[in-house]
C-alpha cells in the first residue's frame, strides 16, 4: 500500500495505537470479565505514532483467544513462512519488500454469477473492517496469537454469487520471479494454491485479512489480502491471493502435492493425528527460548471446536488429515 495513494479508509500517523495499548486494552477486558467472543465497537485508542504505517479505521473487535497474550508485532513480522521468498523463517521479512501490492488485479473464475477481474477495493469493504484475535497454528508445531484485520470471507465470497455447482473454493498466490526471489527455487509447486469446501469458506469463523496490529499487511504476512482459517492449520491460510475459483472438484492444494502422505486437504488441527514425522499433541507457544520451550496442549479445531465441529460431522478426521 503506497503512502502517497493514501486512501480515505486509512487513518492519519499520529492517530495509530501503539502495541502497548493493545496489551492495556487486553488487560481492561480482562478486569472487566470480558473473554471469550466478546465483541468491543467503536473507535480505537487514539495516542501518538507508534509505527511508519498508517492505521485502518475498525468498525469492530472480537477475541476469539481468551486470556491468551498477544504475540507481539515484531514476533508476527519476522517469523514468518512465505516460501516465494525463501525457506527460512527470517527470509520473508528481509525479501518481501519487494513486492508490490497496488494496484492489486484478483482474477475471479468458474462456478459464479459473477466472474473477471477485480480490484482490492471490489472485494474488501474497507468501511466495514473488524479486528479479530486468533491464534495461528502451524503445522510445524509452533504457535502465535494474531489481532488480524480483515472481513468475513463469506462476505467477498457472496459477491460473486457462487452457482450450486460451485462445491469448493481454490485461491492462489501471486508467482512473479521479478518479486519473489523463491520462486526460483523448486522447493514447492508455484504458484501456491490452498482450497476450501464451500461451506468452510462460507464459515463466519473463515477470514480475509488485510492488516494486523491496525496496520495493513506486511508483504511477509502475506499483503495485500490473506486468509485466515483458525482452526486449520497455517498452511491453510495462503498469502497474497490473485485468484479465486469456484469449482465442483476438489482442488489439489500445495502441500497435499509435495507430500501427500503428510499433507491432506482439509489441514484441521487435530492433536490426535499426528504427522507422520512428529507429534501434533502439543505446540511451541512463540516466542521461546532454548531454555523454555513454552509448550502448550493443541487442540481440537485449534480450539474452535464449539464453533466449526458440526462441519465433520461424521467423517473420519483421521483419514481426512
Ligand atoms: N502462503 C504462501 N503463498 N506461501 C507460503 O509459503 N506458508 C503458509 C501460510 N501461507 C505460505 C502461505 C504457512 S506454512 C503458514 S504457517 C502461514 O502462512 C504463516 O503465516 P504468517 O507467516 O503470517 O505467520
């Protein structure tokens, strides 16, 4: 997003919240007995510039992670697996500078009412941005705590109005080797692709992130417009998106292609089901050290269980990995 284009739905400089207050407001809540789900409207904190970044204007708050403590902007910017520019977790907060995310064409097709090209602006309603604390899991066994921003993924889904024959829904990421130094790398197939099943994506829980923390997106959180699925793990939730697809098959998803006796489709986070070379019983809570581990239980769904159970209702979930 380029400062100079600002738009009308950013706020000024010396309007942003600081991550401080962020913590402060948490710990409001909490002395106020405010948990789980409960949903906080108005404005935000105004205080003095934390960050060179703007702020987007959050009609709404919900936090769906308790008493969990944030992770803080720094650990959810510079941990990170963007495999387009590098495998190393460092790698994309170095290299994804270079990408650039305005203008942002998405390219809609297949099984909807409404199909072609589209800007950021057609999809996302930039008036209607909520902040929702989640936790993120990877499969990879560690975990943070996000306050994304974003909109309902139903919501830019129901836009192009999906036909009966659109079963599922496939995105893919952006594959350009001019600003994505990875993509030269044939570690995975590009360009990544991720899919969901219709009423997955239609799922209140199923998110469409644009910024974290009040800011947009970070190229290395996957700018301009990410997925978020909570309950699924991290693989699921596919960066910097340029294509939507409506199709009637399955989609094959990145990782289920490289290895597909490790990776399957549906990707939900089950602690019973253990990866074929490690457990997923429990989780590294970031940040950690080689002294504490903060290791912590995984949960069924992520803990979203309440939520997204009924969507499995009598399937196999240890075969559908
Ligand atoms: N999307 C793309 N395009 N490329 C990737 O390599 N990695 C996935 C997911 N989305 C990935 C991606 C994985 S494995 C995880 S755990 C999350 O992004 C990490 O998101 P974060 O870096 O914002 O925490």
């Amino acid at each position: 997003m380029l400062l100079k284009n600002r738009k009308s739905w950013l706020i000024a400089e010396n309007q942003v919240t600081p991550e401080r207050l962020y913590l402060s407001r948490r710990q409001i809540m909490q002395g106020f007995g405010v948990g789980l789900g409960a949903a906080m409207a108005g404005p935000l904190f105004r205080a003095g510039a934390a960050y060179a970044l703007p702020e987007f204007e959050i009609a709404k708050k919900t936090n769906y992670a308790g008493e969990e403590e944030l992770n803080s902007y720094k650990e959810i910017t510079s941990y990170n697996n963007y495999y387009e520019f590098g495998v190393d977790k460092e790698d994309p907060a170095k290299y994804a500078h270079t990408l650039i995310t305005d203008p942002w064409p998405v390219t809609v097709t297949g099984h909807a009412e409404r199909t072609g090209t589209f800007s950021l602006e057609d999809l996302i309603d930039f008036n209607a941005l909520e902040e929702r604390i989640y936790r993120l899991r990877c499969v990879e066994a560690w975990s943070m705590v996000i306050p994304w921003v974003g909109v309902p993924l139903a919501g830019i889904l129901k836009k192009f109005e999906p036909t009966s024959k659109a079963k599922f829904v496939a995105f893919e990421t952006l594959a350009d080797r001019a600003q994505m130094p990875g993509l030269r790398s044939r570690v995975l197939d590009w360009p990544y692709r991720e899919g969901l099943r219709m009423d997955e994506a239609m799922h209140p829980l199923a998110f469409m992130a644009v910024g974290l923390y009040g800011k947009p997106l970070l190229g290395q959180n996957g700018a301009p417009m990410r997925l978020v699925v909570p309950w699924k793990y991290g693989f699921k939730s596919i960066k910097s998106i340029v294509q939507i697809r409506f199709t009637e098959k399955q989609p094959r998803n990145t990782w289920n292609i490289l290895a597909p006796h490790e990776y399957g489709f549906y990707a939900n986070v089950n602690p019973a089901v253990s990866h074929p070379r490690w457990s997923q019983a429990s989780e590294r809570r970031l940040p950690t050290s080689l002294f504490n581990q903060n290791r912590i239980p995984t949960r069924l769904f992520n803990g979203y269980g309440e939520e997204v159970a009924s969507l499995y209702a009598g399937m196999n979930l240890r075969r559908n990995f």
